[in-house]
C-alpha cells in the first residue's frame, strides 16, 4: 500500500505501519536486516529522519533491534510471537 502524501497519519507513523506489515506478513523474517535508511529513503521517496522516526517506532515497539554499524534486524523473539499468532 502505498503512502497517503495528503492523509492525516504522519508520513513515518504509515511507513512504520509497512514494515510492521512486511514483516508479520513474512517479507522480513526473524533476525534478517532491513534495508537501509538510504534504500528505504529512496524507496519510499522522503527523507532518511522520517525513515528513521518509523524505525524507532518498531525498536519501541520490540519489533526491531539497531545494531550500531551493522544496521536494523527483525528481533527474533518478536517475530517468533507475531508467526504464532498468525
């Protein structure tokens, strides 16, 4: 689903809202890298600090792990519950 420019939901609330999907949907298993800021700057075509706003929402959340000089993964434990879940 692409992202609603003219919505009311902040630009990195639906980007955040995406990647939560990617991943509970699979796209993004337990422990695999997401792309970079960069690449997902480029992909959703915004500025990297929203990227990054939406990725600190999934950190929050327990979704994601930053690990500095390596980049974003999809925590482990977190996607194991959202597999259960489904």
């Amino acid at each position: 689903m692409p992202i609603d420019r003219e919505g009311k939901l902040p630009l990195y609330r639906q980007i955040a809202n995406e990647l939560r999907r990617d991943i509970e949907a699979g796209r993004y298993a337990a422990g695999r890298r997401l792309p970079s800021e960069n690449e997902l700057a480029a992909y959703y075509e915004v500025n990297r600090l929203t990227i990054r706003k939406g990725i600190c929402l999934l950190v929050e959340e327990g979704l994601c792990e930053k690990v500095p000089g390596r980049g974003t993964f999809v925590s482990e434990q977190q996607a194991a519950l959202s597999a259960r879940s489904a």
